[in-house]
C-alpha cells in the first residue's frame, strides 16, 4: 500500500492525468495509502478494474500507446524512446518480482527499461515509477515549456 500512496505522489508531482491500478492492487481510500501520498490520492484521479485485461481493453478502445515498464528482448533504454508529448500514453508497470504478467506481453507494442548497471536489476515499484516519470519529463520538457 506504501509503494501505491508513493506511486499517487510522484504521480502528482508530473501532473499526470491519471492512475489504472488492477487485479489485487489496493485502491485508496486506505490510511496505508495516504500516508505515503500526503493527499494525491485525492488530488490524482484514478480507477480500478478487476483485471489488467479489462484495463488494457478499455485502454486501447480510447487509442492509448500502450508502454510496457519492462526487460525484455526488444525492450529500448527509456531515455532512447521515440514517443510524442501529444501522444496518449499509458506506462503499465508490474509486479516488482514477476514484473507485467506474461499474458499481457502480447498486447504491448513498445517496452522501456531503466539503465542499470550494479548486480541487481530489480528496482521497487514506487522508484522505478518515480525514475520512469522522470524520464518521460525529460523526453517531453521542451513540448512542456510550450
């Protein structure tokens, strides 16, 4: 529950439009959750629906660039990435030991990793949604000075 309050936070912090949690994903309201949001959970809006599919479905009907928080094969460095700031984008990230479930990889067309150089190339969820966040701010930063 602390790494979704943490999740709402940096999400406010880059004006994100919104947060999708799913499956067994706490929703707030939870004291767990805003303790760590410090009040983003209220001020981010947000949805939950029970599996990743419906969320992913729901997604792709309203023309969202699906983006796949992952190591894989084909998966390009985040700060390499070619997406556009008027672009409808969606960043799905997993479980931070399984990572995106394996019957979602399909429906996923672009995946980004965060460099990594020591021995474990594992981040927690609520960092690695801060340094993809991040990321995507740098990518976007002269459209946003526009």
């Amino acid at each position: 529950m602390h790494n979704v309050g943490s999740a709402f936070r940096s999400a406010d912090a880059f004006g994100i439009k919104g947060i999708i949690l799913s499956g067994y994903t706490p929703t707030p309201p939870r004291p767990e959750i805003s303790k760590t949001a410090l009040g983003a959970d209220e001020s981010v809006l947000w949805r939950s629906f029970s599996s990743a599919d419906e969320a992913l479905n729901e997604l792709r009907t309203n023309d969202y660039e699906l983006i796949g928080l992952e190591q894989t094969d084909n998966s390009e460095l985040i700060s390499d990435l070619n997406v556009n700031s008027s672009d409808k984008l969606c960043l799905i990230m997993g479980n931070e030991v399984s990572g995106i479930d394996d019957e979602l990889l399909p429906h996923i067309k672009t995946f980004a990793e965060i460099p990594q150089y020591g021995q474990k190339h594992s981040f927690n969820v609520s960092v690695a949604a801060g340094i993809a966040l991040f990321a995507f701010h740098e990518l976007f930063k002269s459209a946003l000075k526009a």
